[in-house]
C-alpha cells in the first residue's frame, strides 16, 4: 500500500529515491497536489516540523496558533487571584471561556510558573 501524496508524486514526477520520502510544503497530510510536494529525508522532514512549529512536543508560544503570551498567561492568573472573571479575561483576550478556566486553575499552558 502507498500513501496517495505519493502516488502523486510518482505520477507526475516518477520513483522516488531509496531512502527518501515524499513530504508537504502545504503541511497537509492529504493533499496530493505534486506542486505542493517536495522529496527529503526523514530529517528534513522533522527541520521542516520544527521551522514551522508543528512538533505535538511544542509548548506555549512555541506552538503557531499560540494566541497569548507566557507573559500574558502569568497576568491572567494574576488577574484571576485578585478575582477577575475568567468570562471578562476570555473576552478580553478573544478565546473561549473553557480555555480560559484552564489557563487559570494551570490545566494549560502548566509549563508557565511564576
């Protein structure tokens, strides 16, 4: 069995090298447009990951879709204890309530200590 990326690949480009894969610059893994493929190693694949911060190991604002700060993490925890809602906070800061109540009681973002 192939993945379809690369079947797309061999079609429109031909065999792949021993030893490398078939990897994508769009960063989506169904996407079996050849334009959007490009062939590198297994390292290359895991730089690419880390360029564009999609390691799953990735904290905080290490992560692309980080909407706050380390910093901002420890004024809404602060802001928290001297009795803000954790709704105003969300408002505030354009997320979603649940979200917030886990920055607060330190179920996310629990790498941020004071």
């Amino acid at each position: 069995m192939l993945r379809a990326h690369r079947v797309a690949w061999e079609l429109y480009y031909g065999t792949v090298p021993d030893g490398l894969n078939v990897l994508h610059n769009c960063d989506t893994p169904c996407c079996v447009n050849p334009r959007h493929l490009f062939i590198g190693t297994q390292a290359d694949n895991i730089a690419d990951m880390r360029i564009k911060c999609r390691n799953r190991d990735a904290h905080g604002t290490q992560r692309r879709n980080a909407k706050i700060t380390e910093d901002d993490v420890l004024e809404i925890r602060k802001r928290r204890n001297n009795g803000e809602s954790p709704t105003v906070l969300a408002h505030e800061y354009g997320m979603d309530v649940s979200n917030m109540v886990k920055i607060c009681k330190g179920k996310a973002w629990a790498h941020v200590h004071e």
